[in-house]
C-alpha cells in the first residue's frame, strides 16, 4: 500500500526525534499501521539543520507553506510552536483538506476552537497527543479510554520543569533560585523560563484537558494561573513535615455552586500527602490522576518532554489518522472527546469561589493569648483546622512561625480570615498562603 | 439517531455495573459517542436477578443464544465467563455479524486466535478493554497509544486478590493463610482462589498484553506461572531490610538469545525497590509499567476489578465500536494492535534461558567458612553478589539464615548453583528462590 506521505513543519528537538523515531522503528509502526508513514517534506527555516537531521533523504524547503499546499501530503505535523505562523499553517493545512497532528499546546489552548471547529467542517482529524504530557497517552485515555465516566476532577504535574525544581528544591533544601540556575544548566530549563515556572505552560495544557474531559470549549483565558517562582525553601520543609509535598499541579474539577455545574481551573503549587503516588513523581517525570465516577482514580506516568517521548505521542497520532482515516467523519472519535454539537457551555468558577484546603505560615510574636486570637478568627469564618505546628521561637527570639492547615473552605473565606489575622498587632508582615488538595 | 442495541450476557458483578453505569451517564455518553448506546436484551440464568438489576425496563431471556441471534442486536456484550458456553457464544455472535465487547480473560488468553481470526474474517470489533486491568485503559494505551515504540518490557501488578494479600502479609506481618481468610471474608478473594492466588488470573491478561505488545499469537500455554501460595511471611520480612518489595508481577520482555530474538512470558513473586511506584501500589489496586524504546517508561494505575472500574472498561469498548464501526474494517485500528498479516511468530523462552536477579535465603551452620564456600559456588557460576545479609544467630543457636541477592543472571545458572549449595553439609533444607527485577 502507498506509503502516508507526511510534511513536517520544523525540525527542532521533537520534529528530529520524529524523524528520527519514524526511520528505526519503521518496521514495527507499518506493521501496526497496515502501510508505511513517511516524512517526504521537511520545512524549517534552518535547512542546513534540516539536511543534518535528515541526511538529504527527502525534500526541504524553508518555506512551510509549499508543504501545507502540496497536493502529495497526506498529513501535516505542526512543530513549529507558538501561536503566530503555526495558527496560519494548521488552518491552511485544513482548508487543503489534510489531516493534522501537533504538539502545540499553545495554539490548541488559544485558538483550538477555532482550529477544531474548521477541522470537523472540513472533515479532517486533528492529532494532539503531543500537545499533553509528552509521551504519556493521556488525550486517548481521557477522550476514549474513559468514555463511560462522568470526569469529576483532574490534577496532573504537566510541567517537568517545575516538578524538577520542586523535587531539588525539596531533596537539597535549597532556594528556587539557585535551583533554577541548575535546571537551566542542566537543559531542564529555558533561557527564559517564564513560560515554565510562572505555570503557563501548565495552564494550556491543563486548557485542552479540561474541554475533553468536560466537553467544554477551550478557555485558557479564564484559568487561573500561579506559578512556583515565590515558593520559598521553608514552606517546602514545613510541609514535609506535615506529611505533606508541593507540586506544581493543574486542576480541574467539576463543581455545583447553587444548583448550577460550573468548572474550577487552576494551576498552582499545591500540598498532597506524601503517600500518595502523584506526591512520589519526582524529577522532570509527568503524571496525572483522573478521577471518574464509574472507575475510581486512575493515574499515568511517564516522560512528559524530551525528544523521543514526545515524538512517540506524535507518532501514534500519526499512527491513529492513518488506520482511521477511512471512518465516516461524523462517526469518527471526535477531537475534543464529544460530539462537537454536545459541547456544554459550563462557566470556569471564580477563584473567591474556588473549594480547597489551605496552608498558611505566619511570623507572630512569642506571647500568649496569639493562638487564641487566630484561632477565633477562622472559628468565625467557619474554618476548621487540621493541623498546627508552632515552631519553638530560638534562644532571645521575640517572634515565631505558626504552621496551620485548614479543612477545605471557599477561598474567599480563607482570604477574609487572612486579612483579619494580618491586621493582628502580633502578627508580622504578609501570610503565606497555599493550597492544599487530599486527593482523594 | 438509532441508538446502538446492545445485547447483554451475564448480570452478575460486571454485567450489573455495566447496565448502572450505561443508565447513570446516558447523557454523557451519548454526548461522547454521537447516539445513545442501550441495553435492550439481557440474558442470564437467573431471570429473577435479571429482573432485579435492570428494573423490567429491557426484555430477559434465559437463552444466551437468542440474544447472538437477534437480527436487531448491534454489539454483544460476553460477561459469562470461562472457555465453554462463552466461546460458542462469542463465535456464533461474530459469525452473526456483530461487534462483541468482552471481559473473559481467560476466553481470550486460551481462544483469542481463534476468535480474532473469525472476527477479522467477518469485519467485525472485538473490544477487551475489560480483560486486562479492569478500568485502566491499557489495552488502548499498547494498542493505540504507544503505536510509535518498539516495546521492550511490561511489567504489571494485574491481580487484585494478590496484591491485597501481599500487601495485607507485609503491613501486618501475618502468613499466607491468615490473611487469605481475611481476603475471602472481605470479599477481595474467591472461595476457591486457586486462579488468583496461583497466578493463573494474571498469566491470562498477561499473555494478552504480550500478544498486542510484540504482535505474537497468544500463547497462555507457554507462560510460566507461580503463584504466592508459597511466600513466606519472613522473605517478605527480609526483602523489605535489603529496601525491596514482593510483588506478584506478571513480565513480559523481548530478549535477544544467539541471535534470535525470543519473548519472556511469566507471572511470579518478585522483588522490586521500594522507591518504584510500582512497588508503592497497595491493597487491591493494579497498575502495569510499560517500557517502549521512544517513550522509555510509562505507567498506568487504576481499580483492576469491581463492578464499576471494569464496567467502565467495558462501555469505552462500546463508544468505541459506535465511535469507528463505519470504518472500513481493512483500515481500523487492528484487534491486536498488529495487523493480522504482520503477526510474528516469536518463540516464548523457556525458563531456564530467562535472566533476572534472584534473592536467596538459605539456613546454614553458623560456623567458619560457610559463607566462603557458598560465595565460591556462585563465583565459579559468574553470579555476582549485589547484597548479603547474614543474620544474626540468637544465643544458643546453631545455625542462621544467610540472604543474598544476584546481579542479573541466567535461570539455568542460579539454579546449578543452587544444587551446589544445597548439596554442601552446612546447608539444611531447600534454599527458597525469588526474582528479582530492578525495573530500570
């Protein structure tokens, strides 16, 4: 059978350890695919890259549209990131009546519903394994691997990272800022990690899986987004010893607020206890957990960057389109899991509105008569407390930390009761407030 | 549109989560899978049951065979279980031109070749989700997910029933039997646990996930299978002081042997580091670790069993024949990942060839020279010696217990030396033999 003849727009580290990938392997994916999937046409503006990579076994160009427009390809493979040229690109490439398969999460979560709604008009699919998550086949577990369930939350470590910030942040007990200088030394982190460490990069990719496990659209403007760049070494420690790790974690979740269904969507650096097996993810390594109503938790783990590993993703997309092409498509695995006609309208939830419990850290003055103050004011905003540490002030010190952690309570509350504390003659400067999920 | 008429065989624990869970998110579902999916026939032995489960709202019969036969049925449904009436059931649907969705294990390990030939022949989807793995959307995740990777290994917690003993014996310190009985009065263990505890159970999905791994015939009579039955409660004492874990894994690994290359297929107790996720899933949860040559590892956990979990494996199966059944059946996703005609006939490797580590307890003489002797045995073999703990005999003893653990080395090997040192005057007894795997 001819092979699939495949345009690959730029050939950075993921689009090279496509090519590189689809040529070793090129025996075991044609077995399963039924028929050879073949790069023809590579377009990058750096040929001279393009032709290292590729060995001048096929075609190059540096102009990516003649690839979007060549009658020849089957199937166009968007690695050029950001949302500029590849929005341009990925829509030709659908008006030209070819499949597509990308890893850009940033242009799903901006513009994906504009791209999806032009694919399913066109008929063409639209692979986005990649744009996830890495290598770990969660789309596909979320969009069809769970179809039964009601998807009553999500949280995943979707950023490799700030997760490995976090884990040497916690293992060597040093600052953020040191550790990221290692990260960046180490290829772990970007020049300009903003993307990274501020959770943006998170929030899109927290975006796409929340409209396939709600069937709702694509609203990355409305998530809210906190990064990991002010979490101080200390509130790392304290936390240990609570039995407790931060993460940085992308949440979404299904909530009723009176009588109506709306959806949290959040990407923050979170506590969960430190037996559970998404607190024991460490280093650059990815994992979500699911949680539906039919199959309980489910968790997958894996790689979620590098070369390879997100090469696989776009491989099975590849893989997918290719044995699937054939199908009816209005009977076909919808891209965003439902039906496009059955996508629901549920808003994103405020975040005074927003359910969790919290950790706060606060300098207070050594006296008595503090905690019962505090104490009475979360009594009065209905907030319960977990556990409280007070850390035994040194030799001369005036002041001391109190460590508390609280049932889960609307945001809102928390944030009154925090201003009430902070106004305390005895409390000293800003508490540390983060969120705290049991996971359970 | 029509909704899809599914035929259902068996109600019992499966079949009734299947039929709650399918009523429960009906909207949900149809949101996802384009038209509603309906239970319109039941068949089941016990009609008073029947009745009791579905409310008298879907027509009952005591003849399975009706139900295969109806001309109105789109998908049939096999939750009977076992080789016999459910064969017959299975072939007879797909030589009827339905789609079947089953959770027999043990059907599919034994009969699967059969089977998939004949649904291949009639252009019909066999969906078995729900055989390997309850919820976890695994078969998907090999089948579809992974489709870039060259598999290297599996390794899977895949029984339940054992891991809640396993579990159970190392949190407790109790022997096999105790915590058994405590299994089967939870409801964890059958009355006759032989297929779970034996490991039986596990070498049946196991011998499935092989087959859509490497694309080999399923070959569950040439899978070596031991069970727990034998663990003793101080082996598990043991791997625990040396930083292990027992667990019941069913692996499955391409091995290259003088040029050949050969498929491990095998179920038994083996120690893994206690830092491994996979060694830090408890009670009766399942997970199985992947390891494909792009993606490197990837891991999936969720509830392996239970009315619910393993309905919901069952229903994807069902949105995913209503999702893709217009596809033309020679451009579907393949039965068994591979596409029929690329199917490779690998050799299973005989258990002497096999390689792993190997924890050894032995009771010797507490004298001199009995740890120099035993040490010389495994270095004229080329065993290499990766820990050794000699214990401590009690005031008055005669003899002690030495345990070690091997580097990775041949079966055959280990088990020469073995005979050596038991043959010796200062060892007493049988030595007790454990795998060993670093999963790394």
């Amino acid at each position: 059978m001819k092979p699939i003849q495949v345009g690959l727009l730029g050939i950075g580290t993921v689009g090279g350890g496509t090519f590189t990938v689809l040529s070793r392997n090129e025996a075991e994916i044609t077995r399963r695919a039924g028929r050879p999937i073949r790069i023809v046409q590579v377009a990058d503006k750096n040929l001279e890259l393009a032709r290292r990579v590729t060995g001048g076994t096929v075609a190059l160009t540096d102009d990516a549209f003649a690839v979007v427009n060549d009658p020849e390809i089957d199937i166009v493979v968007e690695l050029i990131g950001g949302y500029g040229i590849a929005r341009e690109l990925v829509l030709k490439a659908i008006e030209n009546g070819k499949h597509v398969v990308t890893a850009n999460k940033a242009l799903l979560a901006v513009h994906g519903n504009e791209i999806f709604a032009a694919a399913q008009k066109k008929g063409v699919m639209i692979g986005f394994e990649a744009a996830v998550a890495g290598g770990i086949p969660i789309i596909k577990a979320l969009r069809e691997g769970l179809t039964a369930n009601r998807i009553e939350w999500i949280a995943g470590i979707i950023n490799g990272t700030t997760n490995f910030i976090l884990s040497e942040m916690r293992d060597k007990g040093l600052p953020f800022d040191t550790v990221l200088k290692e990260a960046q030394r180490l290829g772990y982190a970007e020049a300009d990690p903003t993307f990274d460490i501020e959770g943006i990069d998170a929030a899109h990719k927290l975006t796409i899986m929340a409209a396939i496990a709600f069937g709702i659209p694509m609203q990355f403007d409305k998530a809210y987004i906190e990064g990991i760049s002010k979490l101080q070494a200390e509130d790392i420690k304290y936390a240990e010893q609570l039995g407790y790790r931060i993460k940085l974690l992308g949440i979404t979740k299904r909530r009723q607020l009176d009588g109506k269904t709306a959806i949290e969507l959040r990407v923050h650096p979170t506590l969960i206890p430190a037996r559970r097996l998404l607190a024991n993810v460490e280093g650059a390594m990815n994992a979500v957990l699911v949680q539906g109503d039919a199959v309980g938790a489910t968790l997958y783990y894996g790689k979620g960057a590098g070369a390879e590993p997100t090469a696989s993703a776009v491989i099975a997309d590849l893989v997918d389109v290719t044995r699937m092409a054939t199908a009816d498509p209005e009977n076909r695995v919808p891209h965003l899991a439902f039906q496009p006609d059955a996508v629901a309208d549920l808003p994103i939830l405020p975040m005074a509105e927003v359910e969790s419990g919290y950790y706060l850290r606060m300098r207070v003055d050594d006296k008595p008569g503090v905690l019962a103050d505090i104490t009475r004011i979360l009594a009065d905003q209905g907030i319960s407390i977990d556990a409280l540490v007070q850390r035994e002030p040194a030799e001369g010190e005036q002041q001391t930390d109190i460590i508390l952690l609280t049932h889960v309570v609307r945001e809102k509350q928390i944030d009154a009761a925090i201003a009430q504390i902070e106004a305390l003659p005895v409390v000293s400067g800003k508490i540390v407030r983060l969120r705290l999920e049991a996971l359970s």
